[in-house]
C-alpha cells in the first residue's frame, strides 16, 4: 500500500500532527519506500542535480538502484559488506547508497574533502574492503597510500564515463539485483560525525533512522513541498534525508554540485524551492532585487543569530524555523512553523514526533524548566551506537536515552533553548563562560563573520577568552575595530564574558560538515597569546 499524500494538514495543531505521523505505519525499508513513490508517481522527476542537467524520474531511480545493486554483488558485494563511498553530488552517490540498502549491504560516506589520512581512518575503521572513489579524487591514494589500505577493490567514477564503476553498471542488468527480505533495524549506514574534537566516531544507522527522519522533516508542518533543495555534501547525512524526505512528498529533489552563499538566494527563485537548509552566510551577502521573490514555505535554520531571525523573515520573505539535529539522533527538535510569536526566540522548540527530551544535571537528575541541563533524546530510529566503540556507546547511550553533550534550558511552554557545548565553556575566575554565547554577541556585529572563542591558559584566572575573527569584506583588521569589537561587546555582555584576547585569520578551519573545527583552532599553537592583540595590556603579542 501506498504511503498516505498528505499525512497531515497544515490546519492541525502540532500534537494532532505528532500523533498521526507517529500512528503511521513506516515502509519495511529505504528500497520500499522507493518502490511504493514509484509505483504512484512514476513519471515524476524525483532529482534533478541541476549544475549538471541531469534528472531522473522516480521509475528511473528505481531501476538505477536495482542496477546498481546488481553490479555490486556482482563486484563481490554481499548482505553486511561495508563499501567506502567518496564522490561528490553527482547521481551515482545516492545511487550506491539505494543500491547498497536494497541488496542489504551498507555505505561508508566519505567526505570529499577528507585528507589521505582521514580517509584511511574511515575505511580501517569502518572495516570496509571496498571502495567507490571519483577520478577527480584520486590524489587521496596518492604514494604508497593505495597499496596499503586494506581493501579488496577500487572502482572509480569518472567525468567522461569511462570509471570501472560505469563499466561494471553499465554490464549489469536490474533484473540480476538480490532482494533479500530487510527490517527496520538493518543496518545501512556507517556515518562519521564531524570529529570537532579528535577523530570522528562513525554512527551505525539503521533503515528505522533514515526512514523516521525522512517522515519526520516530510509531515510534521502538514505542509506540501514540491521542490527541495540539497547543496550539502551527500557524504553528509542531511541530503539523505532530504532524499526521503522527497520521497514521501512524491516531491523533487534540487541537488546543486556544493554550497554557495553568494548563489543560494537565487537558486531559490530559479528553481522554485519549497524547502530548504538556509545557512546564515547568506545573509552576509549583499542585498539583491530577487532576496523575497521566491517560493519557500519553510525553510530549517541552525543556530541562526536571534537578533538576525525576523530580518531574515523579512528579506528573504519565507518562513524560517529553527530545529535541531545530531547524527546520532537525526531530527531531535523542530519550531512549529505556527510559532510566530517564536521568531527571534533562538529556541529550537519542541521535541520532533517519535522523540522525547530531558535536561539533567551533573548527577543525572532532572532540571526544573529554566534551569540549565544536558539534553538527552530518546525514540525509535535513534543510532544503534558507534561503530567498533563499545565504551563511547555505553557512555553516550544510556538506557535508550543518548546524551548530546549540549546544555539547554526549557520554559514553561516546553520551548527549548541551546546554551552551549557541555564542553565547549572557558571557565575565568571561577565563572562558566558559555562559548556558544559570546560567539552569537560577536557575530550580530556587520564587520564579523565568523567567530570561534578558545580558552587560554592563565595564572591568575585559570583561563582566559580568546576571539579567532574572520571579517566581512572590505573591513580592516587593526585595533580600531577591536576597540569598536570590545564597545560593542561590553554593552551586551558580562564584563567576565569579555575577550582579552583578538586574533585576525581568513578562513576558519573546518569539519566535514563544515562546522567551526576549534580543534585545529586550539592545536595550531601552544601559546595562543601569541598573534593576538592583548585587549588588557594594549599590544600585540
């Protein structure tokens, strides 16, 4: 049977729609999901990877994916293989990804931007013995680097065709793909976090993860997106869910070859977009005629200044929620799109449907709302653990309930608000300095965008707060605009919050998922006062 179009209505009130989306019956599996949207909307075009001109029906995708599949086993590829995957958004990724879930096999998403060393982790790690890798890539097995990884295969893909992978697809024929019978709770992922401190930990997900986050992003507003747009990495879980979450709608999928700021609001009205990730590095970008004429019912935001929400609204003329997700439990908290008097709140809202929350304390009890706790998600569909990490298991998910490592408060209306990094505070004097916090004061300033705090080691204060700055175009790093910095912080922060220290740099270090890598930030030196401007003692360090 197919799945139900629509689920839920807009004119529902979030609870009603939580409870219909959570009495829904979910498909057996992602290759299920594909078959019923193709059995009903066959000739619709289910993606479009528009950079290049390419689209394909939602038929077509199911007989790519059944092609694929058989060219996997036919490449040695059985139910439970691990197969390493790095190619950037062209239609192949998404293709092994469907294949390798409908023959039950699983993918290993490489980031393309991963070093040979990285990319080394993820497949030792993983235990993948095979590996789909694009020609334009090829400098990561660069020496020595193939020859000893472990693993049983290479097949590239090329720009002209002629890759391994496209002359074992193109031998292979649909009808020779295995079927095996799957669950839910299969596993079809291996997916790395984005390793902001240390080596990233790879997430096993499960068709259950997928599936419930797809429905979850599809239905939970009752709204109807025809168009959706993707322009992060598919090595990255969000066009994933963005996939499916296109499948449930019987929508289509805009896929753009990576991100741009400068682009993104024209793609918006170009493509006629109904749903999107909108990154706050658009707004830095100058004004144009075309900022409000597009067609965006919702668009998701993740840590967007609050200052900067209603503006954004305004000029952009779309809705924009906050939500908030991790790898480990995909959709985790979501604004209800009928919150308005929520704009500017900087609240990430309430708990998704199939999701429920706590905030504890230190000893694990619970916090009264107001106060500050870690968040802990639960539900079905959440990860099953980190893969080849029993202890980091065991430390992050405890009794169904996995523990984010973020500190949030919750008000009386059950609204959440992120405070910050459990581990991601300066501690000066004895007093908690919440990064997060300081960050988001710094960054409504014009002059900034982006900016990264570190702790420095001090004698007297135990630590001090550092500032990493990027600027906006055209402005002048020099103390002027660290004097003006310091007025503007003062006037909105605790004087303890204040940073002592300023240092300049072009670009931030960044994670696969192109969050803000304060490790490589922390490790570029051992003395961070040198390079910086002594905000205390006037001088450059």
């Amino acid at each position: 049977m197919a799945t139900p179009v629509p689920l839920t209505r807009p004119d529902q009130d979030p609870q009603t729609r939580h409870a219909v989306i959570e009495a829904a019956e979910l498909p057996a599996s992602i290759p299920d999901l594909l078959d019923q949207a193709a059995a009903d909307s066959a000739d619709k075009i289910l993606w479009n990877f528009f950079d290049a001109g390419i689209t394909a029906t939602y038929a077509q995708v199911r007989d790519d994916a059944l092609l694929t599949g058989a060219a996997l086993h036919a490449w040695g590829v059985r139910r439970g293989d691990m197969v390493a995957v790095m190619l950037p958004n062209i239609p192949q990724m998404p293709l092994v990804w469907l294949g390798l879930a409908r023959i039950g096999a699983v993918i290993v998403p490489v980031n393309s931007r991963y070093s040979p060393r990285e990319l080394r982790y993820a497949i030792e790690n993983s235990g993948a013995r095979r590996l789909i890798i694009h020609s334009d890539l090829l400098d990561t097995l660069k020496g020595d680097m193939a020859g000893t990884l472990p693993l049983d295969a290479i097949a590239t893909v090329s720009a002209d065709g002629t890759g391994r992978w496209q002359t074992m697809t193109a031998a292979a024929r649909p009808e020779d793909c295995p079927r095996p019978a799957l669950g839910c709770d299969d596993l079809v992922n291996i997916q790395y976090t984005s390793g902001t401190t240390g080596m990233p930990k790879g997430c096993m997900l499960s068709h259950r993860y997928w599936l419930t986050t797809g429905m979850i992003n599809a239905w939970r507003d009752g709204h109807r997106f025809a168009r959706i747009l993707a322009t992060t990495p598919f090595s990255y879980m969000d066009p994933q869910w963005l996939l499916l979450m296109t499948m449930y709608q019987r929508g289509t999928l805009m896929v753009g070859a990576k991100q741009s700021a400068s682009r993104f609001s024209q793609w918006l009205v170009e493509h006629k977009i109904n749903f999107c990730l909108f990154p706050e590095a658009v707004t830095k970008q100058p004004p144009a005629p075309h900022d409000a004429q597009n067609p965006v019912v919702r668009a998701n935001i993740y840590g967007v200044r609050a200052s900067a929400h209603a503006s954004l609204e305004q000029r952009y003329g779309l809705t924009a929620r906050e939500a908030f997700g991790m790898t480990e439990i995909g959709s985790g908290l979501y604004m209800p799109m009928e919150a308005v008097d929520m704009v500017g709140s900087g609240s990430c809202g309430i708990p998704t449907p199939f999701r429920k929350s706590r905030l504890i304390d230190d000893a694990g009890n619970d916090v009264a709302d107001g106060q500050i706790g870690e968040l802990l998600i639960a539900g079905p569909g959440i990860f099953q653990g980190y893969y080849g990490k029993p202890d980091a298991t065991a430390e992050a998910l405890r009794d169904g309930w996995f523990h984010t490592g973020d500190l949030f408060r919750r008000d009386a209306q059950g609204y959440h608000y992120i405070v910050g990094r459990k581990k991601d505070m300066i501690r000066r004097s004895g007093e908690n300095i919440a990064c997060r916090e300081v960050e988001g004061v710094l960054r409504d300033m014009d002059e900034i965008e982006e900016v990264a705090l570190v702790p420095v080691k001090d004698d007297l204060r135990g630590e001090e707060v550092k500032a990493y700055l990027t600027l906006s175009p055209g402005e002048t790093a020099d103390e002027t605009l660290i004097d003006r910095i310091s007025e503007y912080a003062a006037a909105r922060l605790a004087s303890f919050k204040m940073p002592r220290y300023f240092e300049f740099i072009d670009t931030m270090p960044r994670t696969t998922s192109f969050k803000v890598a304060k490790s490589e930030l922390q490790k570029a030196r051992e003395d961070h006062r040198l390079g910086s401007f002594d905000r205390i003692d006037r001088t450059w360090r």
